[in-house]
C-alpha cells in the first residue's frame, strides 16, 4: 500500500506552532464552509470536508500532534517499518522512540477528551462516505494492528469514555429566539439508519454548545459513550441586528408621523406586532427602547434582552398636486420664521 503523506497544518491554513485555539478556530471556519448540508452534492466539497475532520483529529490530540510532529521526514521510513510486518499483525506497539519519540501509547490512561468528527461520524451522521485516510489509519490505528489507538492498543486498556465530538450547526435567528426541535439522521456502519431528535434550547448564541448526550465517541472497554456537541452559528436576519440579548431594528416611518405624533408597528420574531407611540418631533435617527422584547436569555426563560428601535424618516415621492401645495406653503412658513429670527434675535412668536 502506498501511503500519501498528509500534511495536516496546510490543510487547515496555520503554521506548525499554532496554538489549540488558532486550530480550533481555523478548523471551526472551514468545517462551517465545507460542511455537506451547505455544499449538497458536491464531492470535492465533501472530500475537504473529511481531510480538515481528520486533520484537526490529530493536531487538537496532544499525543497525536506530537507523534505527528516527530514523524516530520520520517514518515516513509515509519511506513516501510509498517508493512514489514512491524506493526499490524503482529500484537505490537508501533516503536514511536526510534524516531525519538519515548512517550506512553496514544489515549493510554487519560480521560475523555475533545475532538472532532471520527471516522463513524463522518460515514454517517452529517452526510460523506468513508473515513479517514489511509495515512491516519497507519500511523494513528484504525481497523486493526498494533499501532497506538487500533485494536490491539483497546484490548490491553482499561475502560474509559468515549471522546467527544463536536459538529457545526446553523440556527436562523427566529429559532433562537423561540427555541426549536431539529432531527439529525445518523447511519451506522452496518447500514441502519436512526433519527435523533434534538432540542436548541431559546436564546443559543454563536459559539453556544448543544450536548447530546451518548451521541459521542464510543467508550474503551466498559467505558461510556463520550456527547455530541452541537456549535450553533446565528445565521444574519434580513430585519434585526443581535447583540448579546438586545436586538436592533430600524423602522421606516412617515415624515407627518414623526412631525406630529402617532403610533406605528414594531414587527417582533414571534411574528406579532407591538405599537410604538411617537412624540411630536421626533427627529430622523431617533432610537426608542422597548425593554425586555429583546432575546430570550439562554437557561433564563424568564429573562429578554431589550429591542431598539431606530426610526429612519420616509421621504414621500409622486407627490400629488395638493401636497407639493402644502409642502411649498410649510417651506414659505419656515422662511418666514427665519427672518423673524434674524429681526428679533432669535426669538419666535
């Protein structure tokens, strides 16, 4: 088997020293642009999508990256080692020290940690076909062999929990702010398909976590199933502006109703109305806080942001005969007040 070398750090778009957020952040970025229900049926899409799941696997594992990281050059040689009958078959650990790397199997005695999709959730969950590729499965373990992380690895560990996994979700603002179910399809490598309901609770934000529990990584041994975290992404809305719990409006409203007064109608994401009473002269521009009609507060049902409303002057066209008369008449009153001023000094009668 010829192994394609993968470099990981170029397929996310960051230098080899980059911190856990900087690849966190890349990786969030691409996975929200290459995500299949964004791009259906486009398989070079789809293939990206898989290569940054699997390279983030590996850099966000601390043991992984560095393994990855000693590798450097070396990787031929780790592969010929491989096929030799070194590692797979054989009931042995992959001898990581003769590229100078001396630290214990990878996953050996820690806790759950935090990663990515794995190769079960990629076939299935969130749409893609096959796993990771054949250079992950060499060097990082996969169906078999000796390798840290494959079989042979599982049956001398004690149990533990699986990992978790985290997946990218849109959410449109009007789900957010009243809380929604969403049903998510995964397929088992067996073929059997399943729905799984979930719950976005009221007020998710961008970057808030989702669990569902049990829906992660499966455990080592008698160890529990890791979660599944769902990130929300707010997508924008047409109308409002969030930020934090307040929403922003601007509201289009007659030149006579901000002169003289009146009442117009705030449109809110619940789909009703709430009159909003305007005073004589308001000014263009003029913000008004309706407060607590804002976003739900997330775990605080009885909480709301507030709601600003920015009232934005409309300027009347196709004027008819009578009103350009009016218009005139007020611009010859507003002259006239004008030289009042200049005579008086300001004062206005």
């Amino acid at each position: 088997m010829n192994v394609e070398y993968k470099d990981y750090y170029k397929l996310l778009g960051v230098q080899k020293g980059a911190t856990a957020k900087e690849l966190k952040t890349a990786y969030r970025k691409l996975a929200k642009e290459l995500h299949p229900d964004k791009n259906p049926g486009n398989k070079q899409s789809e293939a990206r999508f898989k290569e940054v799941n699997e390279a983030y696997e590996v850099l966000s594992d601390a043991d992984k990256r560095q393994k990855y990281d000693t590798l450097g050059s070396n990787w031929q040689q780790a592969e010929q080692w491989q096929r030799a009958g070194g590692g797979a078959g054989q009931g042995q650990p992959f001898d990581w020290g003769q590229f100078g790397y001396g630290g214990q199997q990878a996953g050996a005695g820690r806790g759950g940690g935090q990663r990515t999709m794995s190769q079960e959730e990629l076939e299935g969950l969130f749409g893609g076909s096959g796993g990771f590729s054949d250079f992950f499965h060499t060097f990082f373990g996969g169906t078999g062999g000796g390798f840290p992380g494959g079989a042979g690895a599982r049956a001398t560990q004690r149990p533990r929990r699986g990992q978790d996994y985290e997946q990218p979700l849109s959410v449109t603002l009007e789900e957010s702010f009243n809380g929604c179910l969403r049903v998510l399809e995964s397929q088992s490598s067996d073929g059997k398909t399943r729905r799984l309901e979930v719950k976005i609770p009221a007020g998710v934000k961008d970057g808030s976590r989702v669990r569902m529990a049990g829906e992660g990584g499966p455990g080592v041994g008698a160890g529990p199933k890791g979660d599944l975290f769902l990130v929300t992404t707010i997508e924008p809305h047409a109308l409002y502006q969030r930020e934090d719990d307040d929403l922003r409006t601007e509201l289009p409203v007659e030149v006579t109703t901000l002169v003289l007064g009146g009442e117009i109608q705030v449109p809110t994401l619940k789909g009703t109305k709430l009159a909003l009473k305007v005073p004589p002269e308001t000014q263009n521009g003029k913000v008004f806080r309706l407060s607590g009609q804002g976003m739900p507060v997330l775990g605080q049902a009885s909480r709301r942001g507030d709601l600003f409303v920015e009232v934005r002057a409309v300027v009347p066209t196709n004027l008819t005969t009578k009103e350009r008369q009016l218009f005139e008449e007020l611009r010859k009153e507003e002259l006239r007040k004008e030289e009042l001023r200049k005579m008086r000094g300001n004062q206005v009668p």
